[in-house]
C-alpha cells in the first residue's frame, strides 16, 4: 500500500510541476480576470439603469436609454474613457461611477503585478537552469581530471598554484571566489 501510496504521490507532483512550468497557469488566471472584468460591467451597467429607471435626473441625460446603452457606459467608465454627452449628476451616481473606475485601475494593477511576477519567475527559473548546467559540467570535469590525470581537484589546483603563469593565477583566483 505505501509503495502504491508513493508511485501516486509521484506521478501527481510530476504533473502539478509540468502544470505549473507551463503556461497554462497564466491563461487560466488571464481568463479569470477577464471573467472579472465582463462581470464588473455587467453588474454597473445594472446598477447605472436601475438607477435611471428609479428617476433619470441621475444622469445628465434624460433621455429613455436601454441597457444595452448602460453597458457601453459601464464599459467606456472602467476603462476610464467617459462619454461626453453622458455624465453622472446625482452623488449616488458619481459614486457608483467613481468606484467602477476604481475597479478597473484594480485589475490593470493586478494584471501588471501577475505580469511582472510571471516574468522574474521565468527569470529564475532560467537561471537556475543554467546554474545547475554548469553545476553538472563541473562535476564531469572534475571526474575526467580524476580520471585522466589520477588526481582529485584540490591536488589539480595545488599543480596549478606551481605555476608561474599570470593566466594560471586567474584560474587559481576563481577557484578560491566560487562562492
């Protein structure tokens, strides 16, 4: 039962890794805030025309709109683009307006965080990549002088110290700075 136990474990942490490294994740999370986003409309649009229906001086516009109108509104206001001939006049209105651009500097700020985010990550992830390439080779080099030359590194590098050469030196000093 363990050993069944261990072979599941494994097999869903090497998918969740393989999930995680791909970008699925971001799409997933682009896809949620867009969902957000049309959500948020669609709820001030409501909030906008009901407000209208209650008593159009809400708006400096008293002309009938449907809410159709209401979600071109709702959208040109997250967006934070106002439309010039239709404003928000009563204090209930404007702070409804007020808010809906509120929430959409909200997920403008939380889609360039994510971005940013997404982007050092992968940063990382490329040079730890790298780190552990060379990591590998190291060890390889260490290995072939091993067995070329039947002598481990730190018996190399005392070799290296007898020599007079400048270039030698250099080798010596990033032997000794590594870490």
């Amino acid at each position: 039962m363990l050993l069944l136990f261990n072979r599941a474990s494994t097999f869903i942490a090497a998918k969740l890794k393989e999930f995680q490294e791909s970008r699925i994740v971001f799409l997933y999370f682009l896809l949620g805030l867009l969902f957000s986003l049309i959500f948020t409309v669609l709820v001030f649009a409501l909030a906008n025309f009901a407000l209208d229906k209650l008593d159009p001086i809400h708006f400096s516009d008293h002309s009938p709109r449907g809410f159709v109108f209401f979600i071109y509104y709702s959208f040109n206001t997250i967006v934070t683009n106002g439309i010039a001939d239709f404003y928000p006049v009563s204090g209930i209105a404007r702070l409804l307006n007020t808010a809906e651009v509120f929430f959409g500097i909200l997920t403008l700020v939380i889609l360039v965080t994510v971005y940013t985010n997404v982007k050092s990550e992968r940063t990382r992830s490329e040079v730890d990549s790298i780190i552990s390439t060379l990591d590998k080779q190291g060890d390889e080099l260490e290995k072939f002088i091993n067995q070329e030359f039947s002598m481990d590194i730190d018996q190399a590098i005392a070799e290296i110290q007898k020599l007079p050469s400048n270039f030698i030196k250099i080798i010596y000093y990033f032997t000794v700075n590594k870490n």
